[in-house]
C-alpha cells in the first residue's frame, strides 16, 4: 500500500466529509 494511495484514500474522504455537514473532517485522523 503505497502513501500516495493512502493520501488519495484521505483527500477524497476529507472532500466527502466537507460536503457532508455532520462529518468532522478531523475524524479520520
């Protein structure tokens, strides 16, 4: 598993959980 694959898996999370208003964008770290 490759970090930047991992940093993809993140960002797009991350995007998600902006998008989504009762997701903490910080809860995934």
């Amino acid at each position: 598993f490759s970090s930047l694959q991992i940093f993809g898996v993140w960002l797009a999370r991350r995007y998600r959980n902006t998008k989504d208003p009762r997701s903490n964008p910080g809860a995934f770290l």
